[in-house]
C-alpha cells in the first residue's frame, strides 16, 4: 500500500490540472477579490470560499478523469489476478489524492493569509484541517461514484460541471446571499458544498456551534459518498 500511495502522490502531484485549477486559480481569485473589493469582511469570505473551491475542484473533478483513466486501462479488471485486494489500492489511490487535495487548500489558506494580512488564531488552524480533510475525503470518494456513470471523458467532464456549478453558484462562496430570491435561499441551505463552506467560516469565526453543526454534514456527506462509491464500483467498461 505504501509503495501504491507513494506512487500515486507522485504522479498526482505533476499533474497541471492540479497546478492550475486547485492552486493558481484560488490563490489569484482569493488575493485579487480579497484585495479589490473593498469590505473589512470581505478577504475572510473570500479565502474560505477559495479554500473550499481548491478542494472541490481537485477532490471531485480532476480524480474522477483519473480514475475513468485506470478503469478504462484496465488496472481495476487486473486488480483481481493480483495478490492485493481491490479495496488496499483503492484506499492507497484515495489517500494520496485526499492529502494532496489537503495540502492545496492549506496552501491557498497560507497565501491568502500573508497576502491579505488576515489575523488567523491557532484554534482556528487547527480546526480547519479536519474539515478539510474530511471533505476532500468525501469528495475523492464522490469522484469513484461519477467516474461510474461515465464511459468517457466528455461524460466526466458534463456530469463534473452539472455538480460543481450548481454547488458553487447557489453557494455564498463569491457572494452574499442574503438579498437572492427565496428559491436561491433554499437551495442554499440544502447545499453540501455550503455546508462545506459554513464549516471553514465557523472555524475562522469561532462560532463553534456553526463549525460542528456544518463539519457534521460534511462527515454525513463523506459517509453518503463513501456507500454509493461501494455500490456503483465499476471494474471494466464491458
């Protein structure tokens, strides 16, 4: 498992989608907003919001391509004459994309911090990383899910925007929703990725109830991708 985890952080870690769409792009859009719009809330809202958009983009998007890659190549299907069990490299495959989808959001979370000059207390760093965790967890494992539904990369790429905009855009990760028509509202409170978001501001806030209420759903979240992951598994595309 080790050698598998090892392996698989490598390549993953050298992938430009990575770079781009988990590091520049809510690094630049956290420091940019933060810093051009001109509220003393703002640059708070804005990281959380980045952070949470890090992890989305990475934990859910670009590992359900991967994996639509291995089971198109056949590695699941050889999985089976092998001595180790399906479930060891599908554990090792996912730690090693869960750390990394972590190690890109603490990323952002520190660039966003220096740059915008954020006062950030040690509780609060320390309550961030298991949410982060947990739901870049449950997000790698939602990924095994819509690689299941998919037989190409056109499938990943359509079922990946119908889930991440929706989730984004009904979410107050850009904005306040405070003034959105009723419908936007309850869709809002209904939404995983919002629940995901709430958590990251409860930890900055230290509004504990907000943190463990929301940190709660996120692990619900996890434990719901986790089960349908088991159920849809798919070894081969025949």
């Amino acid at each position: 498992m080790k050698t598998i985890f090892s392996l698989t952080f490598k390549s993953a870690s050298r992938d430009p989608f990575l770079l781009l769409w988990s590091l520049i792009l809510p690094i630049g859009g956290a420091i940019g907003l933060g810093i051009f719009i001109k509220s003393p809330d703002y640059p708070e809202h804005i990281l959380t919001g980045m952070m949470a958009v890090s992890v989305l983009f990475y934990a859910l998007t670009t590992t359900s391509f991967t994996i639509l890659t291995q089971r198109r190549r056949g590695v699941y299907n050889l999985l089976r004459v092998t001595p180790m069990p399906l479930w060891r490299y599908v554990c090792s495959i996912s730690g090693a994309w869960t750390i990394i989808s972590f190690l890109c959001a603490v990323l952002v979370m520190l660039s966003g911090i220096l740059a915008l000059k954020l006062s950030v207390s040690i509780a609060t760093i320390l309550a961030l990383l298991p949410t982060l965790m947990i739901a870049a967890l449950g997000y790698v494992l939602l990924s095994f899910f819509i690689a299941s539904l998919s037989r190409t990369e056109n499938n990943v790429s359509i079922l990946t925007n119908i889930i991440t905009l929706p989730l984004i855009f009904s979410s107050s990760t850009f904005y306040s929703l405070d003034n959105a028509p009723g419908f936007i509202q309850i869709l809002n409170k209904c939404n995983p990725f919002q629940w995901f978001v709430n958590a990251l501001r409860g930890a900055f806030n230290l509004s504990w109830s907000d943190y463990f209420i929301n940190t709660g759903l996120v692990l619900l979240v996890a434990i719901v991708a986790f089960l349908l992951a088991l159920k849809t598994f798919r070894y081969t595309d025949v």
